[in-house]
C-alpha cells in the first residue's frame, strides 16, 4: 500500500494545507469554514461546534461526528477535494509497515499527524485536518524536509495512531494474555548469570512480558514437538517460527522493539557475551520441568540487518537412551552397526547434513556401550547431550581447546572409546586416525553427502589412503523424513513407471504393498507425524580397502559397495515407502538418485 502510494506521489502535484478565503467568517477554523462553503453545515451551527471544541480543547472535526452531522467519510472527501489531497483509506494499511523511525512518535502523535513514507527527499504524512497550521508547522521544523499531505478520515486516522502509539510491551500483553503456563524453573550452567540482566540487576518490570513471551515459546515448542525454535528480527516485524518433524512453520509475530531484550535475555541465561552482537554467539541453557525432567538447548546467535537472530535446538536426553530399534535401522544395517561399535578399535564416521540426527545416532551407540567397566570420553562444540557415566569435553576455540588439543589430552587418560564431535580439518582427522591405529575405538561426523564421498572427502583433506584403508571401518549416511501419521495416512494408487523412475525394482513392484499419501488430521501436521531414519550402512570391506589404497574415487566405492548388498540412501528410503511408513513423494525431497 504505502509503494502504491509513493507512486501516486510520482505522477500528481500535491499541495499543502493553505488557509482559505481571509473574507470568511475569522471565527471558525478552515476546516469549518470549507464545510460551510460547501453547505455541508450551516454557519450558525458552525460557529456554536466551534465554540464548544474552544471549551472542551477538542478538535472540530471530532465534535461533527459525534454531533451526527456529517458521515466521517464524507468530510474526508470534502476536504481531499478542497485541499486538492489524495484520499486514503488508512485502515486498509498493514500496521507492521509503518516506519516509526521517520519522526519522533510522540511529536506525530501530539500534533495527530502520522508519517507514511520518505520518497525523493520529501516526506507523505497523512493528516485528518489539512486545517491545522500549527501542527503542520511543527511537523515541518522537526523533520526540515518537504511535505507532501495525504487526507484520511478522523476516526480511522485516531485510532491509527492510537495503535501504533502502544508500547511494545503493551502488544506483548496481548499475545501473552491468558498464558498461564506450567514453567517451574530455567537456570544456565551458572545460576547466578540467569538472575541477572545486562545491568546486573533483577529483570526490570518493563523486561517481564518479555520473559514471559520467551518461557511461553518454549513450552509451546516442547510441547508442539519441535526440534529447532527460530527468532528473527525483520525491519517491520519479529518473526518466531518452529521446526516440527524437519518443517519450519511460523508461529508468532511479537513486535519488533523487543528484539533486543529478547536476546539478551536468551544470552544471559546461556552464558553469552550480551554486550557482544556483531559476531555469531554458541552457548547452551537447561529447562527444569520437575526435579526428574530436564531439556537441554543449544543456542546460537547471528547478526543479521535487524538484529541478532536467536536458533534454539531442543536436546532432550531421553532420545539418546530410545536404543537403535527406535532410530529405524533396518535388520541388516543394525547388524552391521552393533558389530562395527562392539569391535576394540577403528573409526566409525557418522556422516549427513546439519538436523539429520548424527549427534542422537552416535549418543545412542554410546549409550549401547556405556558400562562401569568401559572409559568413554568426548569432544563436542558443545556437547549436546549429558549423558552419565561419559566424560564429556566442551570444545573451546578462543581458550585453545580445539578438537585436536582435546583428542591429544584424550589418549593421556586411558579411554577405551573416544567420540569426536565433528572432523573439521587435517589435524583432527590426523590424532583421530592415529588413535584408532592404536587400541581405541573412535566415532566421530564428517559433513558429506553420502558414504562413499566421505572416503574421498578425507582424502581430499589431506590424509593418506593407506591411513583411511587401515582405520576407517564403518560408516553410516543418514537422512530425516517425515513419518506418515498412522491415523490418517490413505492408500494411493502411482504409476508403475513413476515407480520405475524413482528407483524401485521389477522384482519389488509384485503387487505384495501398498503406497500411501499424506491426509492431514488433528492428530499431525499436514499427514505427517514424527520423523524415520533413512541410512546407508557401508562396511568398510577387504575390497574396498584395496580400492582406497589404489586412490579410487568414489563411484568406485559406490558400485563395489552396492555389489556387497549395501542399499544407497534412495534404495533405503524406498525400502521405508514399502514398509508403509513414509510417502514416496518425501523420500524423493531428502534423497538423490
């Protein structure tokens, strides 16, 4: 609306409220005086409403309306037509788009004129009594720009202002009215830094809807199912969205102005630097819902052009200890898994994308080995999930701990087991690869797209293919898809050579299953509930080895590994379609060919 009105600006000359013929009756205001002219009122009457608006301080145009004179609508033509004004309806406006940054909001709302727009070096500000020369003159010396003046009716233009005058706080009442919500107890690592805000003081009456807006979007996140909450700050809105079974979906919009107090409020209570907003920010924080439950988040801030945009990740550490029948490996690969993890060393890579469930597979086989008897120690940045019995190490790039300077204090303290967070660079992939070589089992993750390209990926790293060949002896690609809600998922009927085209086999489409589609219910999201593992389970094999050591690339690797009855990640996929538990039309968004 307001690009249109520019616009209009463009192709019209608009001129500025000017008082009218001197000869009139002094007595009234110009806005009287041009409904008298028009015949719109009578004089007498007039000058009687304009002594009363003397009285009450009031305006003019006000004590028309309510009198029952004239419509509103009518006198904002009147005086559009009049004072050669475009007419606007302003309640057609998106109220998040008002810029109130373009003038003082307390001067706008004193003198009842509000600012639409800044084009070419001059300024559109909408008014509801062109008449009002001292209003216009002061809008004119605090901005000392040209006005161009647009015609909106009075009681449209009041309540405008009225609204975007609210505080921000005000507006967050709203959108947390009624939230009484079960919210015990939020602490950080450190305690004491929770009950402090950036001055150092108690949370400042001002800050409270603030923080009950935070607590109320994380108990709504936890209880919706989500594994990610996003808060953006944008030029005209701040946008909260959540990440439910792998789909972002909007949730809330809160005013922007509290931007920055909900940063720092998120950055007090995960141990973060809030005087520090020009670089991205890592920390984590801890819910307490009752004395026996707690969810772990991750917190990670980035400066954007508007502010810092907050992502939280929900760790809850009941999903490290669902064992691996519940993460969705199929017999054969869980076979192969449990047998690569119970060997006495080498290196079991985990590899897939940023959310496929890397860090849960990993915690899950550790959670398989974690005995009195078995010493297992961890670097991560951070460590997602507290896990008892397990030592576990927060990378630190800025003290000097990095993943390689954890793994060399590693081999000093006797471990049996040792997981990396994540390989990153040559001197990582070195320490680790020497520790396999030398009586320990290692699990780390590798950014890569399948299993056969992470052989090549640490290669291209810079590590040597007889030290790959020798330490490496299993890895694992994964993949999250959508779960097919049990409650409302339908058959579907898809043409055999689409069947074909995504990979299934001749000897697979016999006719002995059935496809399903996506329905939507209560119950689920747009037909989809939950989320199912989708995995390629590569042993590393005696022929394999020899095609590493004979720097093979990785369509080598792939087809001898495919040869060996290792399904890719499409094949596994499809092998989910068949099972019943996710559409087809999912597998083919997260997988390739």
């Amino acid at each position: 609306m307001l690009e249109q009105l520019n616009q209009v600006y463009l192709s019209m000359s608009v001129t500025e409220p000017s008082t009218l013929d001197a000869s009139s009756n002094s007595s009234l205001s110009p806005v009287a005086r041009v409904l008298v002219q028009q015949g719109k009122i009578a004089e007498a009457k007039a000058v009687e409403i304009m002594q009363q608006t003397l009285q009450k301080k009031s305006n003019f145009i006000a004590e028309v309306i309510a009198a029952g004179l004239i419509d509103s609508a009518e006198i904002a033509y009147t005086l559009a037509q009049t004072f050669a004004m475009p007419l606007l309806d302003i309640s057609a406006i998106d109220k998040t788009k008002f810029n109130k940054n373009l003038i003082d909001f307390k001067l706008a709302a004193e003198c009842k004129l509000l600012p639409l727009s800044r084009k070419s070096g001059r300024l559109i500000v909408a008014t509801a009594d062109p008449g009002d020369q001292i209003a216009a003159k002061k809008m004119k010396f605090a901005i000392q720009l040209p006005i161009d003046w647009v015609e909106v009716e009075y009681p449209k233009h009041i309540a405008t202002l009225t609204e975007l005058g609210a505080s921000a706080n005000e507006s967050l009442e709203k959108l947390t009215a009624g939230g009484d919500f079960n919210f015990d107890d939020i602490t950080s690592v450190d305690d004491e830094a929770a009950k402090n805000d950036e001055d150092g003081g108690k949370i400042d009456s001002d800050d409270a809807p603030v923080v009950r807006f935070f607590h109320k979007m994380l108990v709504d996140a936890i209880n919706m199912r989500a594994s990610d909450l996003h808060f953006e700050p944008y030029e005209f809105s701040y946008r909260v969205r959540f990440r439910i079974d792998g789909e972002l979906r909007e949730i809330a919009t809160a005013p922007p102005a509290i931007k920055d107090r909900l940063a720092s409020r998120i950055k007090v209570l995960s141990k973060l630097d809030i005087s520090e907003k020009r670089v991205p920010q890592d920390g984590r924080m801890k819910l307490r819902l009752s004395p026996e439950k707690t969810i772990d988040f991750r917190v990670s801030t980035l400066p954007t052009l508007f502010g810092e945009k907050v992502v939280i990740r929900i760790l809850d550490p009941s999903s490290a200890r669902m064992g691996i029948d519940a993460l969705g490996y199929d017999a054969i690969e869980k076979e192969r898994l449990i047998k690569a993890i119970y060997r006495p060393y080498g290196m079991i890579l985990v590899t897939g994308p940023t959310g496929s469930g890397k860090t849960v597979s990993l915690y899950s086989c550790l959670n398989l080995l974690n005995a009195p008897g078995v010493n297992i120690a961890t670097a991560e940045d951070p460590a997602e999930i507290n896990m008892p019995g397990i030592n576990q190490v927060n990378v630190n790039d800025k003290a000097g701990l990095t993943f390689a300077a954890a793994l060399k204090s590693f081999l000093r303290q006797d471990p049996d087991i040792i997981m990396v967070g994540e390989i990153r660079d040559l001197e990582t992939a070195d320490i680790a690869i020497k520790a396999a070589q030398t009586g320990h089992m290692v699990l780390s993750t590798l950014h890569t797209n399948d299993a056969p390209t992470t052989l090549t990926r640490l290669r291209n790293m810079g590590v040597a293919p007889f030290n790959i060949a020798s330490s490496v002896i299993l890895i694992t690609a994964q993949r999250l898809a959508r779960r097919l809600c049990t409650k409302c998922k339908a058959p579907t009927e898809v043409p055999r050579n689409a069947l074909l085209d995504a990979g299934f086999t001749e000897s697979q489409l016999d006719g002995s299953w059935q496809p399903y589609k996506a329905v939507g219910c209560e119950a689920c999201n747009n037909g989809y509930k939950g989320r199912v593992g989708i995995y390629q389970v590569m042993p590393i094999t005696e022929e394999i080895q020899k095609i590493i050591l004979a720097d093979g690339s990785a369509l080598d690797i792939a087809m001898q590994s495919e040869r060996e009855g290792v399904r890719n990640l499409r094949q596994s996929g499809l092998q989910k379609v068949i099972q019943g538990l996710t559409s087809l039309e999912e597998v083919l968004a997260v997988t390739n060919e």
